[in-house]
C-alpha cells in the first residue's frame, strides 16, 4: 500500500527568481540532496520533497508531505529562508495553495 502525501504549491512575485532559487538550492545542498540549475530544482526537505520552478515573474514551490504537520514544517522551512534571501524585497511569506 503507498502513502498518499499531501500537497501544496507557493508562488512569489519577483524579478530575481532564478537568483533566489539556486540560493536556496545551494544552502540546502549543505544538508540535504539536491539537484538545481537556473530554472529547476529539487531539494529532499526533511518534511518531504520539494520541487522548484523560477520564471522570469515568480518562483513557484511545490512542497509534498505526509500530513498537514508536514507541510507547515516545510513552509516554515521555505518562507524562513526566502525572508533572509530576499529581504530586500520585504519578503515575508510565499502565496500558498493546496496543490
């Protein structure tokens, strides 16, 4: 029988998407897998993967988890990084939706 994770997708509006993406992606290689370039990424969250995607506009993350729990810790985990990455741009959480 396999586990059904839950899933949530967060956006944020910016020019730098690219730029914060392989930050991301390059801090967490410190800690966990990950695999990234300019566009993409995938990064082995302890709550559970989490896939990236930056445009030219946003940077949208998909985190999945095996209960909500999981997925307020990978929030966490996301929004707490991007509010030190970006806090240029006042930065305070992703848009997050059920995906």
């Amino acid at each position: 029988m396999t586990e059904t994770l839950k899933a949530e997708t967060g956006t944020f509006q910016t020019e730098h998407a690219s730029k914060y993406l392989q930050q991301l992606c390059k801090h967490f290689a410190h800690k966990i897998e990950v695999e990234y370039d300019a566009e993409k990424g995938a990064a082995a969250l302890p709550p559970g993967p989490a896939e990236l995607h930056a445009t030219d506009s946003d940077l949208t993350v998909r985190i999945t988890g095996k209960d909500d729990e999981a997925l307020k810790v990978a929030r966490y985990i996301i929004d707490s990084h991007l509010e030190r990455f970006a806090f240029r741009e006042n930065f305070e959480t992703m848009d997050w939706h059920a995906a």
